[in-house]
C-alpha cells in the first residue's frame, strides 16, 4: 500500500510538472477582447458621467472594481469550459497553474486598494497606475505557458501604469487612464493568443 501511494504521489508531481511546462489553451480570445471592450465602455460612461477619482473615490471604485469582476467572472466561466475541453486529462492542472501565476497579482491589487483607500486615500490617484503595473506582474508570470507575444502585453502594461504615475494626480481626473490601457491591453493579448494558438495548430 505504501508503495501504491507513493506512485500515485510521483503521479500526481509529474502531472503538475508538465502541466507547468505545457502552452495553457485555456484562456478564450473572444472573451478577452471582450473584456477590452468593456474597459473602453465603462470609460466612456465615466467621462459621460463625470465621475472623478478624487472628488467621488466610491463610485470610481464601485465602478471599475465591478467592471474587473464582470471580466474576472466571465473570463474564468470560459477558462474553465475551454481548459477542460483541450486539455483533458491535465485541465485541473493546468487550471492550477494558471491561476497559481495571476492570483498574487490580484489579490495584491485587491490588498492595495483597501489600503489606500483606509489609510491613504490623499494617494488613490496613484491606483490606476498601480493597478495597470501589477497587471503586468501576472501577464509577466504567465507568460511562460502563453504564446510568446504575450510578453509584449506585459510590457504595455508595465510601460502605462509608469507613465500613469509619471504624470501624476492630473490624469487621475482623465477616464481614460484605465480605459486605454486596459482596453488596448486586453485587445491585444486577445490577438496575440488567437494567432499564437492558430499559428501553433498549423
């Protein structure tokens, strides 16, 4: 009996190492563009609304916190569907994997807002910077089982939350320092996983 759990363990590690080490297909470009598409509307109907970070945080918040919820919610449901059509055997690996590489950059973001918002909030014009630059953190981690043009999003990523910063409190005021970012973001890494799976099919 020892003998039998104990290859059923080296089993289960050499399953997780190659789920590790295989291109995730999980993730479905059409919802990621999507995603992009919403960011491009809910900034839109923050400059219709004339919602201010500054001046009303809670409705800021309420808003694109919702807007990332909807993404995260609906981008998981096809996740999973797909993760577990393609890869089979291996889904709940590789579904572990994925995740095991984006969820410390979410929870930091998470973690972050409730920080600033309680203790800080003279500095939430900061978040949208920080939140597009902890972005970048998970699209980096995961970019070793994506296509390799995914690393070009990290990239963006990183290269707007600096600028956003760089800036300073001035573009806080402007809704299109979360829709541009995002909205560009999501579009391409939706194009980089549509042609980098195509291309890996042909």
């Amino acid at each position: 009996m020892p003998d039998v759990r104990e290859a059923l363990s080296e089993i289960r590690s050499i399953r997780g190492h190659v789920a590790r080490y295989t291109e995730f297909r999980g993730y479905g470009p059409l919802t990621l563009a999507g995603t992009g598409v919403l960011a491009l509307v809910i900034a839109s109907l923050q400059k219709l609304w004339a919602i201010d970070l500054e001046l009303e945080p809670t409705r800021f918040l309420a808003m694109w916190i919702g807007a990332a919820a909807i993404a995260l919610t609906s981008i998981g449901i096809e996740t999973f569907a797909r993760a577990r059509r393609i890869h089979s055997s291996l889904a709940m690996q590789m579904l572990h994997a994925a995740l095991e590489q984006f969820l410390p950059a979410i929870v930091a973001g998470i973690l972050l807002t409730a920080v600033l918002l309680r203790a800080a909030p003279q500095s939430l014009w900061m978040l949208p910077g920080l939140w597009q630059m902890l972005f970048s953190l998970g699209v980096f981690a995961s970019c070793r089982f994506l296509p390799r043009a995914t690393f070009s999003v990290g990239v963006w990523y990183l290269a707007t939350g600096m600028a956003c910063l760089a800036i300073g409190p001035n573009a806080a005021a402007s809704p299109w320092e979360m829709g541009i970012p995002f909205g560009i973001g999501h579009l391409t890494v939706a194009g980089v996983l549509q042609f980098g799976y195509r291309r890996d099919q042909e």
